[in-house]
C-alpha cells in the first residue's frame, strides 16, 4: 500500500512539474529584468564577501592578541 501511493505521488508531482511553461525566463530576458536579476546577485555576493573579510581580520585581531 505504502509503495502504491508513494509510486502515485511520484507521477502525479512528475506531471505537474512538466505542465510549466518555461516563459518566465523569456519574459526576464526580453524585458530587461535579467539585469537586474544580476545586480541584485551581484550585491549579495559583494556582502557576503565584505562580511567574511571583516570576520577574518577580527579573528586574526584576536589570535594575535591572545
């Protein structure tokens, strides 16, 4: 029984997944929305990295005084 619903489950979320229409990436692209799409992932990637930089000189900060 547990094998039946859980092989149903699979097919039916198979199916839904293929009903999408990939537009929304043709609709980004063509609007010029990817850019700032970029932008945005860009200034996520920048704070992550000013992030680890501060941590990374604050620790050394501490190694060297202990």
């Amino acid at each position: 029984m547990k094998k039946t619903s859980l092989a149903i489950a699979f097919v039916l979320m198979s199916y839904m997944v293929s009903a999408q229409t990939a537009t929304t990436g043709f609709d980004i692209r063509s609007s010029g929305m990817i850019y700032v799409v970029v932008a945005v992932i860009t200034v996520i990637f920048i704070g992550i990295a000013l992030f680890l930089f501060a941590i990374e000189r604050r620790i050394k900060k501490l190694e060297q005084d202990s």
